[in-house]
C-alpha cells in the first residue's frame, strides 16, 4: 500500500434512525421486533489515504461526518461499504472520556487503558510516571475519574493515547478542552511524533490550528467527501464559503456596567462598510460605535486581537496610547486605524472595551465580537503570525541571482 498507512476506500456508513422513542427489549417483542427506523448514511463513499509521517486533518461542519470516519479507521465503527486498510500501531483520543472508567481511579484507570492499546504491565510501570506527569493529575492519580473536571479527563486521555507509542495517533476535537497551556504541550508532542516519523489524523474545528499544522487536510460535507488537498488552499475556500462564523458577536460573551456600551466593533473598508476579508499589508480601520447612557469622564477604548486558539496577537488602548477623550456622552464613533495591516493569513477574534481611566472598572467588555479573515498580501511571508516586513541580503559577491532575489524583495514585488 505504497507509502499510505491509512487507505480509505469507497467507504459508507449508514445508521439507523429508529422512530419509536421506546428502545426496550419488551417494547421491540410487542412490536414482533419489527421497529421502525430510516436509514441514514453518515458517510457515502468517501476515499482518501493518509501518507506516513503526515500531520492530516479532518474537517467539515457539524454533523458532517468527521467522528464517524475517525471512529471507522480506529475500527470502532465498521464500514457498511468500502474498505480500510492500515498498517502499523494505532492509538486514538476519541471522544471525551471513551475508554475510561468513571468509578476506577485515574492510577487504574491508565493500566487498564494502556493494557487494552496494547503495553505490558512492566511498559506501563516504565512509563507511568511520564504519563502523570504531562497530565499533570499527580494529586487526583489516585481519585476516581468520575471526579475529574473535563480538562483532566482529556489530559490524562491524551496523555495515555500519545505514551503507548503508537505509529498513528487519532484525535478526535476534543483537545480543545484542554487550557492552552495543555494546548501548546499537545502541539509539541505533535511536532515530537511528526520528527519521528509518526502519522497522526485529528479533527478540529480551529482553522488557525489545522492551518498550521497539518500537511493535507480532507473536507467532509454532508458525509461526502468535497476535496483532499493543501491545508492554506482548502482552508480559505472552506472560510469563503462561510463554514466559518464571523462578523458580529458570533458566541462571544459580553460584560460590564453598562454606563457606555460598544453597539458596533468592525473592521471598515474605505467606503466605511464592515468586512471581515483582509489582505497581509492592506491599510485597515477598525471602528467602534459607542452609546453611552451618561456623561462618562476619560473613558478608555481598548482592543486585542487574538487567534482562533486563544493566541495573544495584539492590543492597544487610548491611555497607553495617550488619546483620552476628556468626557463622552450620547453616542459616537472610535477608530484605529492601520496604516499596513502585518499579520499573515488567518482567522482572528476581536475583543473591544470601554473602562475607566483607571482601568478596573468596566463598562463593557465584548470577548470576541468580531471575526475576521487576513488572506495572502504583500509581503508575502511563509509562516506564523505576523509579518515582519523584512528582507533578504546577500553578502557574498558574485552571486548574480541572489541580488536580483534581493532587490525585488527590496521593492516589495
Ligand atoms: N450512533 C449514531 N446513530 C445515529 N446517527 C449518528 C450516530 N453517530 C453519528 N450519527 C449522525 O451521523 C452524522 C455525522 O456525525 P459525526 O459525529 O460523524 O459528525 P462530526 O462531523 O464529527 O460532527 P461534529 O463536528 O459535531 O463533531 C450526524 O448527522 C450524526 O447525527
Ligand atoms: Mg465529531
């Protein structure tokens, strides 16, 4: 099979819908066993492979299909059609919780589970320490799981599924329970198994992460399979195609006083309309409209922008940047506006706020108000966040090609 270890093949998954709310046994017999259900198909031939030693992504709205395919090549689920074939040792971290059992503590809990992904009990003993200890549950190991809070749960769940040292590693959305500290420890790990030459196949619905991380991603819709492909590629269709909440308050929370609110937080074009499509280098505005309910003395605007997984990009408030109007009262309008927008492609959150001077007492806070999309611009750079607007230079003599990359570099082509 080539250089794939995972070889998807035709396959379809149906489920069975049953009507009758009653599932017993007893109810079943009455019926003469004859319940009624439709059938659903969860997937419909969907093909895809896997190369070794890729980071592949699975992504597609709710609903469309990503746990079920995840759950079909752990072999948890089986095909109804079509096939898959792989090859080498799988682990996975599938739903929140699956494999664990609630009354057993989380010491017992980590033999059993190790156990079934196949380690010996002196492996286990070997690596038990290093399993607490990047769950970071050394107190609770000996509470029963039951008692843990989610992000222990998965802590612990991922902390298994990545110490059995398997060649493939499955996971399933739910690292995002974890804080981002435990975040950042999983991308390591990732990063880890990628150097190693391990597989590893997650689902998410945090672009920013699949974006950065994997090396090919499949699209699901619906249960079909829409394209396989580079992550950037698909990943910008996916966002044009408004897979991807944005624009105002899309489930961000709000909080404050009330005294002044925010009513509008938006990045503008030049025409003063609100749109959520950026270009790296583009000049940009983001405005805030504001109503106040009375005279508010040296009020404070801030904004932060942060990525999808809770990176920290930037912010900026008036007091620091000394630009305190004395008072505001009734409604008026802020803006910040940038001269050349430097962050790369991405999706970004906005989060807005009018304090006091002081900056303890808020008026109104608004996490995540705005979404917004930076698509490639000028300069072009290869990776990460922002863009430093550098250039290249060669300081070796002669080298023809080298100064002509560097000049138009330096020209900003
Ligand atoms: N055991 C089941 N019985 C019946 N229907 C199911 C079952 N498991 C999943 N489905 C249905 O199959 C479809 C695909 O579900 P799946 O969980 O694979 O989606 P998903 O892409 O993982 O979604 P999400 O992003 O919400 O996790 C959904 O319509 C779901 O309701
Ligand atoms: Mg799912």
């Amino acid at each position: 099979m080539s250089d794939s270890v995972i070889v998807v093949d035709g396959v379809s998954k149906r489920f069975r819908l049953y009507h009758q709310r009653n599932q017993s046994i007893k109810a079943a017999l009455m019926r003469g066993g004859r319940a009624k259900y439709e059938e659903f198909w969860a997937l419909k031939d969907v093909s895809f492979e896997v190369p070794e030693g890729s980071m592949f992504g699975l992504m597609g709205v709710n609903g469309s299909g990503k746990s079920t395919m995840l759950n079909c090549i752990a072999k948890i689920l089986r095909p109804d059609k079509g096939t898959i074939a792989t090859r080498g040792k799988f682990s996975a971290l599938l739903e929140l919780g699956s494999g664990f059992h609630p009354e057993l503590s989380g010491r017992e809990n980590i033999y059993l589970n190790g156990s079934i992904l196949g380690l010996s009990k002196r492996e286990l003993e070997a690596r038990f320490d290093e399993i607490v200890d990047f769950a970071g549950v050394e107190q609770f190991i000996d509470q029963p799981v039951k008692n843990y809070s989610s992000g222990m749960y998965v802590r612990l769940g991922f902390s298994v599924a990545i110490n059995v040292d398997p060649d493939v590693l499955l996971v399933d959305e739910v690292l995002a329970v974890g804080d981002a500290a435990f975040q950042e420890k999983c991308m390591e790990k990732f990063a880890e198994f990628r150097r190693a030459g391990k597989t590893v196949v997650v689902v998410s619905h945090a672009m920013g992460t699949m974006r950065t991380l994997c090396d090919r991603v499949a699209w699901l819709d619906a249960g079909r399979l829409v394209e396989v492909g580079r992550p950037d590629e698909l990943i910008d269709r996916y966002i044009d195609e408004g897979h991807v909440q944005r624009g105002d308050a899309d489930g961000g929370s709000r909080w404050g006083s009330g005294e002044g609110a925010l009513t509008s937080v938006a990045f503008v074009d030049a025409a003063g309309a609100p749109t959520t499509k950026l270009r790296t280098g583009d000049e940009a505005t983001i405005r805030l409209t504001y109503e106040t309910r009375q005279r508010i003395d040296k009020p404070v605007f801030g904004l932060a922008i942060e990525t999808l997984e809770g990176v920290y990009v930037w912010a900026s408030n008036t007091r620091d940047a000394d630009y305190v109007p004395d008072c505001i009262e009734g409604s008026g309008t802020v803006e910040f506006h940038i001269p050349r927008l430097m962050l790369l492609p991405g999706t970004f959150d906005i989060s807005a706020s009018i304090v006091d001077f002081s900056t303890v007492h808020v008026y109104d806070f608004r996490r995540h108000c705005y979404r917004f999309d930076v698509d490639h611009g000028t300069p072009r750079e290869s990776g990460g966040l922002v863009s430093l607007g550098g250039a290249w230079r060669n300081l070796t003599s002669g080298s023809a090609t080298a100064d002509r990359a560097v000049q138009s570099l330096e020209s900003g082509s």
